[in-house]
C-alpha cells in the first residue's frame, strides 16, 4: 500500500497564521499537524508515501525533505491550482500505478492514527473504505448515509440539509478501482473534481466502498477553539521530562515538558503543557492545556489554554487565554495614563480586549 498526502491549499480558515506559514504545518503540542499523519502512515506500515503540494511547496518540502526522518520516502507532486482532491490523485496516478493507497488530507488530525482503519481496509477486501465521524456540524463536510451493515449508499458534499450526521474523515482506503472513477466524474458546481463524486460513482457502478465510524477527530476550522481542544487532547498524553532548567523557586504542576535549553525562572507551569527548546519563562504563571513553542519570552504573564508559536513574546500582559498568538507576535502590557490598546494586527486578525 501507498499513501497519498494532500498538503496543498491556501488555509483561509486559519488566517492570519496562515499568511506566513501552511495550514498543515501549525503546531499541536509543538509539532506540525502534518508531522502526526506522516508518522500514523508509517505507523500503519505504509513508507512509500507521495505528497501533493501547491503554493506552500518549498515549505512544505523543507519540513518534511526526503522523509527520511520519519522512516518514509517522500515524492512530491505539485498542484498548480486547487481543482479538487480527486484531481490530486490523478497527478499522482502514474506513481500510485495498481497499488492499494490510503489518501491523507494533511490538515486532518485523527487521535489514535489510522493504523486499525488500515488493517480494516486491509482484511476487508473492499474496493474503498472511508472514515467517519459523528459532529455537530455536517455541513462543512462530505456526509455519508451508511447502510446497517456499514456499505455507503450515498454522500452528499457539504449539504445545506444532511442526512445524517456521519462526516467524511479526511482520510480515504482506495484500490486501483478509484481511477476508473475519477476519470469518469465531472467538476462540480465549484470547479473542482470531488473525491465524494468519485466514490459515489464507485457506490452507484455495484463497487463495494465500506465506512468504518472513529472517535476522536479534528480538522481545521478557524476555529481556534477547535484548535485549542485538539491541542489539550495531544498534551494529554506528552511524555512528562525536564530537558531544560527549573530554578528553584519555580513550581511544575502535573504533566509538563520543558525541552532542552528552556528557562523556568520564579515561575509555575501547570500540565499538561509543553516549553520549546530555547523558551525563557519568567514571573509567570503557565498552563494547563497550554503549548508555547521555541525561543519565546513569556515574563510577568499568565497564559493559560492556549497555542504560542515560536518566537513570540508576552510581557507584563496579565492574564491570556484561549489565545492563539503566531510566530515572532508581540504582546506587552503598558503600565502608562491613559489606558489604551496599542495594537498592530495582521491582516484577518481577530482580536477579543477586556473592556
Ligand atoms: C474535504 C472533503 C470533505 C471532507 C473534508 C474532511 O473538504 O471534500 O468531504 O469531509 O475534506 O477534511 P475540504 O476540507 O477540502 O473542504
């Protein structure tokens, strides 16, 4: 079996982090979201893995190079334009040649891996096997209708009226079969050749495409709640260590990592939550459920449920939370008369003060 890695796509839903860095490249716990698919595709047994890229390609590429680092070999393909994911796999078609693939949405975070839904697919003999998951929402994702025995009957694509509340997950078990499909699909109304168009057509041609129900999924949704979550979820289960220093009037509460060359200094840092390499905590009060990445400065500050990516510094800010803040942000508190908010903010920043 092969692995089809999609990373291509602009991350509108993630802006403004997402005007300097790929969606799939945001950190969980520290660790690019793609990172955890790479490694549940090699954990599954699956090392020859392809990766479509589009705009973010050098990125990309220089994240996950040769994949040597995590055991794979990577061979990138490159999407000019966003035409939809089943025109992803037709650039890949002549690598993915006869073989069985598991296709990966590198925005897609499934908590557990897909090792279990691979030996499913694996035994089941199937033509395809998609994931699903029951949310909330279903309209912002391919719906499923599944007979009892778990057979697709039917998907819709982001349906104004669901019929059920099974998402698509954004991971795919495909034979060969699938290019037959994609060849004879048409773009949909938006332009794009639909991966749900082409199981459908699998579906209605007598093909039998299976769906396995999984718990514990996330993707992206702008929603930094969203984010958030999934992050305290990953923590959750971090290897408690201390790597870098920890003076001796500062307190570790619970689950902690602090990598190697950080500084806890008169500070407490409450698990789960995890330091970067290179970060200096000082008079402040970290955490739970908190990742703050490498080289930032976090003084007189107490951030607690939130995502600090690399480089950033808080100082004198009082209290933050729920808060995603990206690389090289600044925020200082201001002791001066007038109060006042002093803000420079990224284009499609979003901002809650306290009034
Ligand atoms: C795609 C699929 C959708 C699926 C989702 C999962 O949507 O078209 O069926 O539910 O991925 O991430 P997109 O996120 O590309 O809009």
């Amino acid at each position: 079996m092969k692995a089809l890695v999609l990373a291509g796509g602009t991350g509108t839903r993630l802006r403004p982090i997402t005007h300097t860095a790929a969606k799939q490249l945001v950190p969980v716990a520290n660790k690019p979201v793609l990172f955890y698919g790479i490694e549940s595709i090699v954990e599954a047994g699956v090392t020859e893995i392809g990766v479509v890229v589009g705009d973010t390609e050098k990125e990309i590429r220089a994240a996950l190079g040769d994949g040597s680092r995590f055991g794979a070999r990577i061979t990138y393909f490159r999407q000019h334009r966003p035409l939809g994911l089943a025109h992803a796999v037709r650039i890949a078609r002549d690598w993915l040649g006869e073989d069985d693939f598991v296709m990966y949405l590198g925005d897609n975070f499934v908590i557990g891996g897909i090792t279990g839904p691979a030996e499913e697919f694996r035994a089941a003999g199937t033509h395809a096997r998609i994931l699903v998951t029951r949310v909330p929402d279903p309209t912002r994702f391919g719906v499923a209708e599944l007979a009892p025995d778990g057979r697709v009957v039917r998907l819709q694509e982001k349906p104004r009226e669901p019929r059920s509340d099974l998402a698509v997950v954004g991971v795919y078990f495909f034979t060969s079969a699938v290019h037959r499909a994609i060849e004879a699909i048409e773009p949909s109304a938006r332009g794009e050749l639909e991966i749900t168009d082409a199981i459908q057509w699998l579906v209605d041609s007598g093909h039998d495409v299976r769906a396995g129900v999984i718990h514990g999924y996330w993707k992206d949704t702008g929603d930094v709640t969203d984010m958030l979550e999934v992050n305290r979820r990953v923590l959750a289960d971090v290897e408690a260590a201390v790597l870098g220093d920890v003076d001796g009037a500062s307190v570790l509460v619970g689950p902690v990592r602090i990598e190697a060359g950080a500084r806890i200094i008169r500070s407490t840092v409450v698990g789960p939550a995890i330091i970067g390499a290179g970060t200096v905590i000082r008079d402040s009060r970290i955490g739970p459920a908190t990742s703050i990445a490498e080289d930032c400065v976090i003084t007189g500050s107490d951030v607690e449920f939130s995502l600090i990516l690399c480089d950033a510094r808080i100082e004198d800010a009082g209290r933050i939370e729920g808060s995603l803040i990206g690389r090289s942000a600044c925020v200082t508190g201001t002791p001066v008369e007038p109060r006042a908010h002093r803000l420079v903010l990224g284009d499609h920043s979003h901002i809650e003060i306290a009034s």
